[in-house]
C-alpha cells in the first residue's frame, strides 16, 4: 500500500533526535551557514575562494566570513576572515517510496553501502513498511557486503509487503477497464484496428456496464485514499532535519504512478447510450475528477521549511514504461508529488533526477552531492522576526551553475 513513509515521518528517530533537541540552546543566530555547489556543466569546480562568491540575503549584498571547501567529510581548503568550526559529520536519510522492487533498487543501496557510508555517518532508511536506522558502530562490526544483503532482503519484503494493496487495486482497475472497453463489441483501436484484449478481465467479464463502471470508480477512489500528503508532518519532519547536527542528506527514491484510464471517448458513448442514467453519468464525471491531479499542500511552505533545515532534499524518480492496450491509456498519477518535492529539492540546493535505473540514479545525486563549499556570513541587519529571509550566492564565472539552499527563518 502506497502509504508514503516519507510523509509518515520517521517516528523511530523522533526518540533519537528528542534528545539534541532538548539540549539546544535558544540564540539569536548571528552567523548563517550556507552549503554551496558549484558546476561548470557537470563538473564540480573545486578552485573557488572567498573572492569568487557574492552572497545575498533578502537582495542586500552581505560580507563573507569565510569559505570552506568540503569533500565528503574532510575540509580540503579554509579561506578564513573569521575563524569557524564547520560540523561536518553526516546524516543519510534513504526513502523509499516504491512498490516493485528491482536488482536497480539493490544496486543502489549495494553501492551506497560500499562506497558511501563512512565510520560515523549515520544512516536511517525508510521502506514501504518501516524504519531502520543503523547504529554507527555497525559498518565496524559487520562486513559490508553482508549489511548490504541484509538491507536488500529487507527492501524486497517491504516493498512487496507494503505496497501489496496497492498493486492489487492497479491489476484490478486494469481488469476492469479491460472487461468495460469489451462490452462494445465494435469498438476498435484506431492504430490497430483491432478489438481489445480482454485476456485477465475474465472474473468481471459477466458484470453490467454499471456494475463495471461503479467498481471502477470505487477502486480508484480507494487508490486515492493510499495517496495521503499530510503537510503539518512534512514541516514536523523539517524541524527534526533541522535541530540534527552536521550536513543531512535526504535521497527520496520514488517509483513513478500510472494508472489505466478509459479512453474517454469510451466513457462518452456510454453516457449518450445511457441518457436516461444520471447516476452513470455523475459517476463517470467523478471518475474524471480522479484523473485531474491538484497539488493539495502549500508548496511554498514546505519548501522554505526545508530550506531553513539546511538539509539537501535529493528527488530521483524512477519510471516505468506504459503499456499499450487498445481502448486503456496509462496516465501520470505522481504528478502532483513529483512537483512538491521537485520544488523542495531545488529550494534545498538537491539534485533532481529521472530514470529507470535506480542505480545510475544514486550514483548521480552522491556524485552531485559530496563536495561542496560551506559559506557563512553574519547578516546585516539580523532581523529575529520569524520571516522568511532570502538568500541569493552567485560566482564571478557566469558560466557556471550554482545549488544551494534558498534562505532561512530568522527565529
């Protein structure tokens, strides 16, 4: 079931972060600590000093303290005019948003696993099920290939497991369609030419148009259910992000949605053959409320709240190939996630990203992840009155691409 553990926020680590943050110390903060990256195409230019970067804040140019280059965990260079103590130590946060698990998917984590992760880090993965957070001490105590043969077994149950539901409802909604483009008889597929296959829609082959029609809309109806975006739980998440020491990388893995929809030209001949049915034609107008996605949180929000959790929100979606059915089209239903947390990547300074191969995806965001610079500057003025404050770094080389996080509350 499609129940988006990201969103479910990772209460396991609640526990675990409550701690700092009953430690944390109310301050006016004075210094602003902005994690930058810099390409020229898709290098990262590593020979930047205080010089090259301009920083502003709510459009006032501000006085850079220092500059830091970090490769992974070690500070490779300081061009200091104030002397900081960057923390450099890391969080991963793997989620995985999915409800087919592929070899891809284990690639992934195997090359994570192995090429990553570093003594220290700390690791928390989310599946369709639950959350693991693995103890620091656990890649000096076991041998990495077997953690890793440990996490795919875990990965392929849960997916199965928890997305269960979900795929079920995605066969029978096909099922269904399949059985109800059948039922006319002379209808044909305009490429084709020929009439729909309605191999697999045998249990709902003996059903009436309507019975087809309102369990179709029940199904999707009850897809939609599975899809529950809780905004108060994002920001909740943005606040734990935040009070976690060091640099904190979040890599949301998710499966691309598509759902079989009816050729609405199909659904049309139906509403003219039953004119004397309003009950089936407000239920084909209900199913194509379904198929029209709205985005239902406010992304502006979200965003800014993850981007005053100096966290880098890493978005890679992994697709699937659509089908070809006679009189079924297969339509985007991820569309409306896809744009929140493309939005929230891109306010975080993240990496964004397509593909199906979820391997060639993680190597992607950590290769556009590991280096960077740490910027901090003392605002002028700092204003504690709990808005939003833009920030804008920009490089003397024009020709160069910039990422990072897009501004802070100043509370």
């Amino acid at each position: 079931m499609r129940k988006y553990p990201f969103l479910g926020l990772l209460f396991v680590i609640l526990a675990g972060l409550a701690l700092a943050q009953q430690l944390a110390v109310e301050s006016t903060v004075i210094n602003i600590e902005v994690p930058v990256r810099v390409y020229r195409a898709s290098r990262f230019i590593d020979n930047l000093t205080i010089d090259d970067f301009d920083i502003y804040e709510d459009g006032k140019l501000q006085k850079l303290e220092a500059v830091y280059l970090v490769k992974k965990r070690a500070i490779e260079r300081r061009d200091e005019l104030t002397r900081f103590a960057p923390q450099t130590d890391r969080s991963f946060f793997l989620f995985f948003e999915i409800s087919d698990y592929t070899e891809k998917l284990g690639e992934a984590l195997d090359f994570f696993i192995q090429n990553v992760i570093m003594p220290g880090d700390n690791l928390t993965i989310t599946t369709p099920m639950k959350t693991y957070r693995l103890k620091p001490k656990a890649f000096e105590s076991y041998i990495r290939k077997d953690i890793v043969e440990q996490l795919k077994r875990i990965l392929r149950l849960d997916s199965q497991t928890g997305s269960s539901e979900y795929r079920s409802a995605i066969v029978d909604l096909e099922n269904l369609a399949k059985a109800m483009v059948g039922t006319i008889s002379d209808y044909q597929n305009p490429v084709s030419e020929k009439l729909v296959d309605t191999t697999g829609s045998l249990p709902y082959k003996d059903l009436p148009f309507d019975d087809l029609l309102n369990r179709y809309a029940e199904i999707l109806a009850n897809v939609e259910s599975m899809r529950t975006m809780d905004q108060s739980q994002l920001l909740n998440f943005s606040k734990i992000l935040k009070s976690a020491p060091g640099q904190k990388y979040v890599y949301l893995f998710y499966q691309r949605e598509l759902l079989p929809k009816i050729d609405p030209r199909i659904l049309y001949t139906y509403t003219e053959r039953y004119q004397d049915r309003p009950d089936i034609y407000q239920t084909v107008q209900g199913i194509f409320e379904f198929y029209r996605r709205d985005v239902l949180i406010d992304v502006n929000a979200v965003k800014q709240a993850y981007a005053d959790s100096s966290t880098a929100i890493h978005f890679l979606l992994i697709t699937t190939p659509t089908k070809e059915l006679p009189g079924i089209k297969y339509f985007e239903h991820s569309e409306d996630v896809f744009s929140a947390f493309l939005e929230m990547a891109q306010a975080t300074g993240g990496f964004v990203e397509t593909s199906a191969n979820a391997s060639f995806l993680m190597k992607s965001a950590v290769e556009s992840s590991e280096n960077y610079y740490l910027l901090y500057y003392t605002p002028r003025p700092y204003n504690k009155d709990g808005k939003f404050h833009k920030i804008v770094v920009k490089v003397k080389d024009k020709d160069c691409r910039v990422s990072y996080r897009l501004g802070y509350y100043g509370n």
